[in-house]
C-alpha cells in the first residue's frame, strides 16, 4: 500500500518533515495545528513520525476506501458471533507515539444512569458482581443501543442495563456490542483456573 509522504496545506504540497515541524511549533506556541489534507481525496490526515513499524507518514483522520493513501479498516474473518474482533492480550504494541484527535462527545442523560444503576441495585446484571469502596458503587451503565450507531434520540430506561467494568468491556470488544445473554454465555465459557 502505498505511504502519504506529503499533503497539502492551504493549497501547497508540503513534505511529513515539514508537516511535522510545524505540528511542534504550533505545539510550542500552544497555537492551534495547521489542518493537513491529503494531496489525493483532500481529507484532513496528521503527520506521523517515523517509528518502528514505518517510516513518517501522513494518515487519514477517517478511513477512506476511495483514496489509494488511506489505511484499509481491518477486516475480521470470524464468523463466530460470540468472538471479538480483536485479542486484548496481543504480546506486542507499538506505543508511545503522539495522536492528534478531533472529538465529537455524545451527552449522555445523567439522571436516566442514576435510575438505571438504583433499578439495578448496583448490581452487574451479566455476572452479579457487586462492589461498593468508600461509599461509592463501582458499576457501569451500558447502552443496549449504542448511541454512536442510533444517533440523537430519546433514550429510554429499559435500554440501558448495568454492568460491572470487566462485562462492560467484554461488551465492547465487538463493533455491535455483545448483550447480556451474551456475556453470560462467554463468561460459562470460560476456562477455570
């Protein structure tokens, strides 16, 4: 595949070094970074340094099919519904480097939580654990319909459903989450100690 190894700035190519020396000095002066776009699709893409897996490149802020420069999403192969799409303990990571985002937060209804985790009774609704510390309930409200895939719209309180942190992951290591049935089912599957 090939690397973006220059992109655009206010209509000019510029080079990754370039890019890169800029995205310091705005950094240094706490101004605000330059937005790169690529020379192909003009969709914005950040510099990225060089590092073990490649050298400096630019990429794309949203994955693009239609630009030879744009990463590929990964594609899974499992047709198990009840796998992830991806292994937590993978043995090797490349860390370290810097990220530029650009975050859109969805607001959540606070008071529908409170009600959700009261109806619930602190309680993970998938393995039963329960935990409070210095008067504080260690639980977690989960969207049976996730707002980032439904979008704005009235939420009600039988869509959500409390989780404890560890069921609350297992639900999200897969792009439609797992439901609670689900998790029961991993959680019976697994291998005792």
């Amino acid at each position: 595949m090939p690397t973006a190894t220059k992109c655009l700035l206010e209509g000019q190519v510029i080079t990754v070094q370039e890019a890169l020396a800029l995205k310091e000095e705005a950094k240094a002066n706490k101004h605000v970074t330059p937005t790169f776009t690529c020379a192909e699709c003009n969709e914005r893409v950040k510099p990225h340094r060089g590092g073990g897996h490649a050298p400096a490149h630019f990429e794309h802020f949203r994955r693009n099919a239609d630009c030879s420069l744009s990463h590929v999403a990964r594609q899974t192969g499992s047709n198990d519904p009840l796998k992830a799409d991806y292994e937590i303990d993978d043995a090797k990571a490349l860390e370290g480097y810097e990220v530029d985002r650009n975050a859109t937060f969805l607001k959540r209804n606070q008071s529908l939580v409170v009600q959700c985790k009261a109806r619930d009774n602190f309680t993970c609704q998938a393995c039963g654990f329960r935990l409070e510390n210095n008067g504080k309930f260690i639980i977690e409200c989960h969207h049976t319909k996730p707002l980032a895939t439904h979008g704005e719209r009235v939420v009600s309180l039988i869509e959500l459903v409390c989780l404890c942190p560890t069921c609350h992951r297992i639900a999200h290591t897969r792009k439609t989450p797992f439901n609670v049935n689900e998790i029961k089912s991993i959680l019976g599957n697994r291998s005792e100690p």
